[in-house]
C-alpha cells in the first residue's frame, strides 16, 4: 500500500474530499472506437481502469444511446435502443499521461478526438491532443439520449418505389412522397387513371421494390 493509499484509509473524510475535487476536474472526452466495438470497448476499459488503478482518474465510461421503435414490413413493432454517435465512446476522466495510456491503449481504441499536432521532425501526422467537450455539448449528447419519445424508424423512405399488397389499391405500384413513422402510415403517388395520385397507406399495406 502506497503512502497516499494508508493516509486514504486512515483518514476516510480526506479520501470522500479528494473523489469530491477529482469529480469537478474531471472532463468528457470522446474517443473514436473501431465500427461495432463499442461495448466491447467500454467493458474492457471498466476492467482496465480497477487493474490499472486509475479509477480516481478515470470517472465515468458512456455509450449514449436512445430509444427507437422499428416498424417492420407486417406492421409489428420492434423496441430497441440506438447509439446517439457510432463509432464513439464518451470518457469523463482527469487527463494526465498515465490516464492517457490506459484509454489510448485499450483494444480497438483509434483515438482521442482533438487537435492534430505536426510532427517537428521526420514523416508522419504527429499525435492528436485530445480536446474535452464543451458543456454545451456534453448536455446536448445526453439529452438527445434521454429523449422519452422513442425515434420510429421504418425501411422506406421518400423516393422508393412500393408496391400495394392489401386494400382497394392491391397490386398498383407507385413512388412514396411521403412517410409518417408516428402514424405507422406514408403516401404514394399511384397512377389512377392516368393520373398521379396521392394514396395514404398504412406501412403493412406494402411492399418495397428493388
């Protein structure tokens, strides 16, 4: 046990003092993550921070994600859970070299998001320094994440061409112009009598062609 550890342990008041100032430096940091890691990314770094010791460090690790419901082509609902930015961990942590070392070196970590520094000498792009989110942004992430209505999202969009598969319109073919994923229903512009009109549909009235 190091020196600062016995001094933490006999006196706990001092240790709750010192966690207290360690949370108001602290800062977010994004970390740009290999496509499909992040979980993978976040559970290995938890695990790295307590063997590494650097949890004094090392605050908080975030994938902020929201709510989503997903219409599927019969109708049904699908609830899940989206990340707000793929590709990205959010670190709340006080930046030094070891706490450093410990994120930049965690399998499928690409880097710290920041501003690039030229190299002085030789070849190459030098190294980023890694730069926090501004407050502003940290608050907008998180309250995109915690948005109560869940995001619908459907497989069409306007432009795709449909095909009728039920109702007083079976079997006519048209281009949708319109899609209202809270109302489980879009428009497409069907050729009527040789002419363009809009129909509302309900999403499990169609098909999309390829």
């Amino acid at each position: 046990m190091s020196l600062e550890e016995e001094r933490l342990t006999e006196d706990p008041d001092l240790g709750a003092e010192n966690a207290a100032e360690n949370a108001k430096k602290a800062r977010w940091y994004a970390v740009q993550v290999a496509s499909g890691c992040e979980k993978r990314v976040k559970t290995n770094l938890e695990q790295r921070i307590h063997t590494l010791d650097v949890a004094d460090r090392i605050l908080q690790v975030q994938i902020p994600q929201s709510a989503t419901v997903k219409v599927r082509k019969d109708g049904s609902r699908q609830h899940g859970e989206e990340k707000v930015f793929p590709g990205y961990v959010l670190i709340r942590m006080i930046m030094d070299d070891d706490a450093w070392q410990v994120v930049k070196n965690t399998p499928h970590v690409i880097n710290f998001v920041g501003a690039e520094q030229k190299r002085h000498y030789g070849r190459g792009r030098g190294h980023v320094k890694p730069l926090p989110l501004s407050p502003s942004e940290v608050e907008r992430i998180f309250k995109q994440a915690q948005i109560q209505e869940p995001v619908v999202k459907i497989d069409m969009e306007v432009g795709d061409r449909v095909l009728v598969l039920s109702g007083p319109f079976k079997d006519f073919e048209g281009d949708v112009i319109e899609v209202s994923p809270e109302r489980g229903k879009l428009k497409a512009l069907l050729s009527i009598f040789g002419r363009d009109t809009p129909v509302e549909l309900e999403f499990n009235q169609v098909e999309k062609q390829s």
